[in-house]
C-alpha cells in the first residue's frame, strides 16, 4: 500500500537555498560599498591606477591584446561606438572653437588700443619667455629667417646700408679690434700682404706697358644671391639642352644667310630708307632694317624654333652682327695690305722721290725728317686709301697693317735701318717733341697709322 507523497522539498535543500540567499545578499552588499567607495574615492582610485599602469605598461599592453583576441567581436562594435560617440563630439568642440575664435576676434578688433596696450604689457613682463621663443623658432626655422632677412634687405638696401655705416661710426674702436684679431693670425695676415703686393706689382705692369688699369666691378651680395636665383633657374630647366640647341642653329643660320646675301640686303635696305625719306616717313636705320629681314627669313624657312625669346633672337643678331664686321674687318684689312704692297712694288721710284718732297717740306717747316722707307708706305697708304673700303678698320688695325706691309715690302737690311733711324728718332725727349708736332699737324690717317 503506497502512502500519501509530500511535496515539500527535502530540510537540506531548504537550509542550501537559504545559505545561498544569504550569500547573493552579502555579494550585493560588498559590490554596493565597493560602489559607493569607488564613487567617494574616484580620484585617489583614478591615481591609483594610472599609478599601476605606469608602472605596469608591458602587462596592460598584453592583457589589452590578450583581451582583444578573446573578445574579437566586442573589440569593433566598442570602437565603433566610441567612434560614433566622438565624431559629435568632435564637432561639437570644433564648433565652440570656432565661435569663440570669432568672437575673440571681433572683440580685438573693436578694442584694438586694449589689445595693443595688453600685448605690449605680456611682452615687457615676459622678456626672457618671448627670447626663448625668438630662439626657438630660429634654431628650427634657420633657413627660413636668413631667406627672408635677405629678402628684406635686397627690396630695400639703402636703410642697410646706413644702419651699417652708423654702426661703424658708433664702435669704430670695436671695429679696429675685430681688425686687429684678424691680422693676429699669421697666416691670414701673410696671405692679405701677399695679395696686396701682388695687386701692387700688376699696377706696375700694366703702367709700364701703356695698359689701362685694372678694373673691376664689384658687386653687393644682393647682386650675388640675384645672380644665384637666375643661374639656378637657368640651369634647373629641364628644355635647356633644347632651348641651347635652337639658339645655336638659328644664330648660325643668321650669320651665313648674312654672309651671302649681306651686300644685297644692304642695297635694298639703303634704297628702301632712301624712299622713305623721299615720302617724308620718319627715318629707318639700314642696319635694323637688314637684320629684321633676315631674322623673318630664317625663321621662316626654319622648323621647330618653338623656344626661342625675344632676348635669344637680339642676342643672335648681336652675336651675327659681331661675327659679320669682324670677317668684313678681316677681309678690308687684308685688301688693304695686298693693295699697298701692290702700289709700292709699282710705284717705288716716284714714292721715293714723293718722300724725299716730304722731308725737304718738313724741315723746311722746322718738322723732323721721317725715314724714306717709312714714308714711302705712309705714302701708299694715303693714296690707297681712298680706294679700298677701310671703313671697319680701327686705329689698331692700320697699325698692323702698316707693319705687315712694312715686312713685305723692306728687305732686311732697310728692316734694320729703319730699326735703327726708328730707335734714334724716338729718344724720351725726341719723341715728346715730335708726338707733339704730330698731333697738331698731321692728318686722320697718319694718326690712324701711328707715325
């Protein structure tokens, strides 16, 4: 026979799920004072921690990465979270940023005097504060600085210089020592007394030989660093090999094209001045007329002169014009000579005779006599003159053909007689008589010639 069954749970079990209440209560308890201790205590906590980890950051690096593998998932929805939670934020701060930069702004603005007198004041109080940044900055943005110093005083040199000069006047015995600790060293001083006497002797030289001094051009380190800034441009092009290229052929070009049809160039060039003229238009020079043709003709009939500038085409002309008188000088030159050689092998007895015409008139006007052989060619010279073209030849060049026709012509033992009558007229004192008398009498070739 089955008895009555009990539902009631077994005395043990009763007493386990009371013990077990009493334990969730003094967990709550203990996680409340925790709470409440944590909530009393937050700063010295906060302490506390960023103590340990400072003095623990290998292990919260590795609990942190530890933790990220395990928790992979809550890893990224935490940092989007925090993501979507900063970027608000962040433009909340920005906002209020902003705002208050323009508001700090339109108060300056409207209180300029305020703000002038304000600064002013922080600067005198905090002397050695501004010194320190001046010299930061300075030593972090050196280049910078000395660029735009140099700047400043290439605009505007003059103030420099008088600030320099002022300078100069004021610690003149400041000046003298910083002189004088320069020389102090001997190789410096050796050197500054070896370039002085080597100034000194080339002065000499050149004074002896009838040279013109030394002259130099001395240029200000503004010129220096502008010339610099130019030649860096210049050479840091990448099309310079191309752009030279185009320079060379079209100057080349423009000196044969001048070459060839230079002497027609010239007569249309002197015709078409000389009907202007005639129609009362406003002069033209022959010249420019010239080079403006041939520089339209051989860029026309040129391809691929996409580089060149204005200032490449003038120099072109220029280095054409240059290049053209010298070969048209040379070849005068050469005909003259060829002309008076020629004329005094012809003419060699009425020359002579001429000459002795000559210095019978010269002394006769108390003029010192020339020697016959000098004055046979200086004869020549006159009457070829006027038939060969000598209008690019200078002084020098008359000189040298003077002295070319005279090696031509003499034959060695009239070289050493005039030599000698040469070395025998031209005495310090004899000479200064007769350049005299020779400047006031002689005319434009003889000049030219030099006798």
């Amino acid at each position: 026979m089955i008895g009555p069954i009990d539902d009631d749970p077994a005395p043990g079990e009763a007493k386990g799920d009371r013990a077990r209440g009493r334990d969730d209560e003094r967990r709550l308890q203990r996680r409340e004072q925790n709470r409440r201790y944590r909530e009393n205590h937050a700063e010295q906590n906060a302490a506390t921690r960023r103590k340990w980890a400072d003095a623990n950051r290998d292990r919260v690096r590795d609990y942190n990465r530890q933790w990220r593998a395990d928790n992979l998932e809550r890893a990224r929805e935490l940092n989007r979270e925090s993501a979507r939670r900063a970027v608000p934020r962040a433009r909340k701060q920005a906002d209020i940023r902003a705002s208050a930069k323009e508001r700090a702004m339109r108060w300056r603005q409207s209180h300029l005097d305020q703000v002038r007198i304000y600064q002013a004041q922080w600067v005198e109080q905090n002397r050695q504060k501004v010194r320190g940044y001046y010299n930061d900055y300075y030593r972090t943005h050196r280049d910078e600085v000395n660029e735009r110093a140099a700047a400043r005083r290439d605009a505007d040199p003059e103030p420099m210089k008088r600030a320099r000069k002022a300078w100069a006047e004021r610690n003149k015995k400041r000046l003298a020592e910083l002189q004088r600790n320069r020389r102090s060293d001997p190789e410096v001083y050796q050197a500054q007394l070896e370039a002085n006497a080597a100034a000194r002797r080339l002065k000499r030289r050149l004074r002896e030989a009838g040279l013109p001094p030394k002259q130099l051009h001395p240029t200000t380190a503004a010129e220096r660093r502008a010339n610099e800034r130019a030649v860096a441009v210049y050479f840091g092009d990448s099309g310079l090999a191309e752009h030279v290229r185009q320079t060379d052929i079209f100057t080349e070009t423009l000196t044969n094209h001048m070459l060839e049809n230079g002497a027609r160039m010239r007569a249309f060039a002197e015709s078409y001045a000389a009907a202007r003229s005639r129609t009362g238009l406003p002069a033209v020079a022959a010249e420019d007329t010239i080079y403006a043709r041939a520089v339209e003709y051989v860029l026309e009939n040129l391809n691929g002169m996409d580089l060149l500038t204005s200032r490449d085409i003038a120099a072109a002309v220029r280095s054409s014009k240059a290049t053209v008188q010298g070969l048209e000088r040379d070849h005068q030159w050469q005909a003259l000579v060829r002309g008076v050689v020629v004329y005094v092998n012809r003419h060699r007895n009425r020359l002579d005779e001429d000459a002795e015409i000559e210095n019978r008139a010269r002394v006769r006007y108390n003029r010192p006599r020339v020697s016959v052989d000098d004055l046979r060619v200086r004869l020549a010279f006159r009457e070829m003159a006027t038939r060969v073209p000598t209008d690019h030849l200078t002084r020098g060049d008359f000189r040298r053909a003077f002295h070319a026709v005279k090696l031509r012509t003499f034959s060695p033992d009239e070289l050493i007689m005039t030599a000698r009558y040469s070395n025998r007229l031209t005495s310090p004192s004899r000479a200064a008589k007769v350049g005299a008398e020779a400047a006031a009498g002689s005319n434009a070739l003889d000049q030219k010639i030099g006798l």
